[in-house]
C-alpha cells in the first residue's frame, strides 16, 4: 500500500471526495449550474457580494448540496445493493423509484479561536451545517405503490453518518450573517426537491428523489430558522402555540400544530397587520412568530438538548429541596449559594461529579440516575420530600428511554406504551409537590417532554435517531482539526 506511486493514492483520494461521479438532474436544477465535477467550493458562491464586506473566502467553506448527497448515495453503493439483494429484488426492475431520507443537522460552536497562534483573540464563532442519509426505499412498481426499504442507517448520530456541508465562521446569533450564508444552500435544497437525481449505482442508471427532515437542530436554532421569537419568550413551546402559563396549568395535553407554511403566513400577518390591531393583539395572533422563516425544519425535540434542559431542571429542584424552598417565601442569594456548595460537595464526594459552569450531556447522564437521587436525599430533611424526589426520577427514567432510543418500538416497547400515563403522573407529581416552582411557568424542554413525545414518536417512528447528536460529536473533530492547523506559535 504504501509505495504505491503517488498518483494511484491521488486517484483513491478523488474517489473519497464529492465532485467525482457522473449524475444528471431530471429536470436540471433551478439556478444551480450543471456542471458535475465540482470540489469543496467557497461557501458564498451564489451570494453576490459587496465591495465593503470582509474578504468573503474567508468566512465559509462548503460542497455543492446536490454533487454532496451524490457522494454520500455513493459511498453507500455496496449497502443498497446489499438490501437489494436480501430482499431479493430484480436489480433490472429497481432502477426507477428510489426514494432517500434525509436528517439535516445545524449547530453553532463557541469559542473556537486559535489557542495558541501569535495575534489577537478574536472571539471566533463557527456554525455547522451537515447532513445524514437515514434510510433508502424503493417503489415496488406494481402499481400498488408499496415502499421497501433497502437502507437504514445503524448508527444515526454517530459522526461518521454526519456528512458535513457547510462550516462557516459566523455567530450563530447573528441572523443576517446566517442566513446570508444559508441562502444558496437552501435555494440548492429547494431545487433539488422538484427534481430526481439519475445516478449510476451497480451499473444501472437509478433514479433518487430526496426528502429532508430539517431536525438535528437545538431549540434555538430552531426558533431562528423558524422565526420564532428567542427561547425566553411567552410562546414556550416550537411545536406548538400554548404560552408558558398555559403550559404550566396543562401540562400534558398539547397538540403538533405548528409548521413552516403556517409560520410564513403568520409572518405575513405581522408583517402586514390587516386587522390593524395593537402590538399585544398582533402577538398574540401570531403566537411570537415575528422574523421571516428561513429554512424549514421539522418539528420535533431535540434529544440530546431536552436530556440536558431536564437535568438543568433537576438540579434545581435539588437545590430548592435542600433548602426547603416550599416553606419559605423568596430565599436570598446566600442561602441559595449555600445549598449549591452543599449539592455540588455531596455529589463529587460521593457520585465524582465535578460541579460544571454550563449543564452538559455527560453531567446530565450522570445526574438523572436513582444513585444521584440517594445522594440529594441524604440532605434533604423530611422523609415524605425524599419519597417525592425519588418517585420524581423513577417517572422521569421510566419517559426518558422513549424519546432517547434510535427505535423506541424496538428498544423499550413496555415504556413507550406507558409514555402518557407516566406523564402524567409525572405533571400531577410537580403541580402538586412542587408547585412552588411552577407556578404559571415551565422550562420549554419539560413541556416538550411531557406533552409531545408520544404523538411525534407515533408520526416519525422515533425522537432520538433524528436528534443533533452526529453533529455535535463531530463539532469536537473541527476543533481538533483547528488545533492542528492553528498556528504553533513559535515565541515562548
């Protein structure tokens, strides 16, 4: 392998990069040139800028959508021939209706400047965009219109599915910036939705259509792309229009209504306010709904986010315990400090938890364990409390496998078919023994959590298999990769 001569190891590596295979679009793409061999183009292409911004080919780097899920349908060629084979298909008769799934997953990163490079610290942000092949049917043509699928992705959010499409150097927070950048992306995406992609696979020429699911995003990224006011807003919920209150007094009976075709025309209304009525009024009719949506996204919870939100959540409640917040009226900030250092030296004598400055997802793994909730007991004074807190997370570790296994139907069929009635228990538990925290407010992922999983599961299969995870485990190779490339500073 290794004295291969050169040009042998270049040709491999062309194979392994998009802009090598032969496709066509039927019909072309709408404002996407048809050339095929194209590499890793500047991310602004399609953008037309002007003389006053910052040298644009600094910004962002990215593959054209449609030569990326050429590549991508590419490298899974052994696997769908595979599936064609075990479900003893004619391979002459599969040439026409192959129909691929698609997650799509965006994610802001902080701080992601150079450690050690000479020169100023610039706060550096980056935002992610990437994308993974979930599933590959094919249409049965006998009329009958029956799918097969041929492929499934084993492993969803692993980072090796998690092809990655657009890095960019913008903050996350800066709307204009993101969607500057996003906006030939998604003119791509949108064009790509009217067509099918003839492609080579086996021999054959075959041909895709493509669906997205835009759901490997946080809330907030949601609610950015889906105009939606910022987490903080009376509207809690992205999947559905109940206002904090209301969601604090029911918590679990919610319905999906939210969309991205309702959300636009909702933004119509606030743009144009027809009914010329005041702001309050306005807002309300809309329910919060007050940028232009961008990208459409598929409502669903975020897995990874909603673990970490509910465990913020948690640890609170642990806290109030400690200090037995349901006597007392409002405690100051001492005493509050005071059970924090008690929880955190509790938790890292006994469980090796080190207290961290934000809630992550392996701290919250780490806390919602019946072990965490028999540390926090020995603080807490009254028995009947205790019992509280311990039936608290034995509801909370009966829901949680549902919305975070890959097939929910598969993996806990006993919890799935419990779901509702454990949520509910579960709202009755904080309505009433915890009241003191929710009185008309709820944090936006418990109410997620309690109202909406069974209906999403029941419409998509599953939460976690669609959640951000890939994404955000391959966040950690960029910045090793910046690492490596940083600039080793050479003056000590």
């Amino acid at each position: 392998q290794v004295f291969q001569p050169l040009h042998a190891l270049r040709t491999a590596e062309k194979e392994l990069l998009p802009g090598f295979h032969q496709f066509e679009w039927q019909p072309a793409l709408k404002n996407v040139s048809a050339s095929c061999n194209v590499r890793i183009i500047n991310g602004l292409s399609g953008w037309t800028s002007t003389l006053d911004d910052s040298p644009p080919e600094t910004i962002t780097r990215r593959f054209r959508y449609d030569v990326a899920l050429v590549s991508a349908i590419k490298d899974l060629e052994e696997d769908i021939v595979e599936g064609m084979r075990e479900r003893v298909m004619e391979d002459s008769t599969c040439t026409l209706g192959f129909s691929v799934l698609i997650k799509e997953s965006c994610d802001g990163m902080g701080d992601v400047s150079e450690k050690h490079g000479g020169g100023p610290a610039v706060p550096e942000k980056a935002v992610r965009f990437s994308f993974t092949i979930m599933s590959i049917s094919v249409l049965l043509d006998e009329g009958n219109g029956q799918e097969v699928t041929i492929f499934t992705e084993p492993k969803p959010n692993s980072e090796l599915s998690c092809k990655p499409l657009c890095l960019m150097f913008v903050d996350e927070a800066d709307h204009e910036s993101l969607t500057a950048v996003l906006a030939p992306m998604v003119a791509e995406r949108n064009a790509i939705k009217e067509s099918r992609l003839i492609l080579s696979i086996a021999g054959l020429p075959r041909s895709f259509r493509f669906h997205f699911r835009g759901s490997g995003y946080d809330e907030k990224m949601v609610r950015e792309f889906e105009g939606l006011e910022a987490s903080g807003s009376t509207y809690v919920c992205t999947l559905c229009d109940s206002s904090r209150v209301e969601a604090s007094k029911n918590m679990v009976l919610h319905s999906v209504t939210r969309s991205h075709d309702e959300n636009l025309a909702r933004y119509e209304i606030w743009r144009t306010n027809p009914f010329s009525e005041s702001v309050e009024e306005l807002r309300d009719r809309v329910k919060g709904v007050s940028t232009k949506p961008f990208i459409e996204t598929h409502s669903t919870l975020d897995a990874l986010h909603c673990e970490i939100g509910n465990a913020t959540e948690f640890y609170k409640i642990f806290q109030d315990e400690i200090g037995e917040v349901y006597r007392k009226e409002n405690p100051s900030r001492e005493e509050r400090r005071s059970w924090r250092a008690a929880l955190d030296k509790e938790l890292r004598q006994k469980l090796k938890l080190k207290p961290v400055m934000r809630m992550n997802g392996n701290y919250a793994r780490k806390l919602m364990t019946l072990e965490a909730v028999q540390v926090v007991c020995e603080l807490v004074p009254s028995e009947e409390r205790r019992e509280a807190l311990r039936e608290l997370m034995r509801l909370y570790l009966q829901m949680k496998p549902v919305w975070r296994s890959t097939c929910p139907a598969k993996e806990c069929p006993d919890q799935l078919c419990r779901y509702s009635f454990n949520s509910q228990s579960f709202a009755d538990l904080i309505s009433t023994t915890f009241k003191y925290r929710y009185k008309g407010k709820i944090t936006n992922y418990l109410h997620k959590t309690l109202a909406h999983v069974p209906e999403i599961i029941e419409r998509d299969g599953s939460i976690g298999a669609w959640a951000s995870e890939g994404n955000e485990s391959a966040n950690k190779l960029f910045r090793r990769f910046r690492k490596m490339n940083a600039r080793q500073s050479k003056a000590f």
